[in-house]
C-alpha cells in the first residue's frame, strides 16, 4: 500500500503543478530517524499528523499556503491527522 500512496502523492505533486502554474508543491517528512556518525542519536523530523504535502500558491500581495492529506484504499484520518487539521 505504501507504494501505492507514493505513486498518488506524486501524481497529486504533478497534477496540481500542471494545472496551477503559480503553485508549489512539495512532500513533508515526518519520522524518526538515527544519525549516522552516532546511531544512540534519534533524530525526529516533522510533527505527527502533518498533511503528506504541502505549499503555496503564489499571489499578491503574499502567497497562500496549503497542505493535502492523501488517503487511499480504506485509509482513513487519525486522531493525530484530525488534531492538525483542526489547528
């Protein structure tokens, strides 16, 4: 399923780039991950419940910003993905 949601998230990357010339589009990182030079090390990017993508649609007199969930298959929010929608 993982590739799956890859394959939707790039699709949705390029679709919206194509149709919104003005708009930039990018994919967020959430994780946990060791460092290398110090594998005890954990490093943490991102906050649970961020959208799969987000950015900006140019515009005066500032851009707009926005984030897209991507959900496919049965997949539904979690509590996390509702908590950051809400704020």
């Amino acid at each position: 399923m993982a590739q799956v949601h890859s394959h939707a998230v790039n699709a949705i990357i390029v679709g919206v780039q194509r149709a919104v010339p003005d708009a930039r589009v990018f994919k967020r990182v959430v994780g946990a991950f060791r460092a290398v030079e110090s594998p005890e090390r954990i490093v943490a990017v991102g906050d649970k419940g961020q959208a799969d993508l987000w950015g900006f649609v140019r515009g005066r007199p500032r851009a707009v910003p926005f984030e897209i969930e991507v959900k496919v298959g049965k997949d539904r929010l979690r509590s996390e993905q509702e908590a950051w929608a809400a704020l």
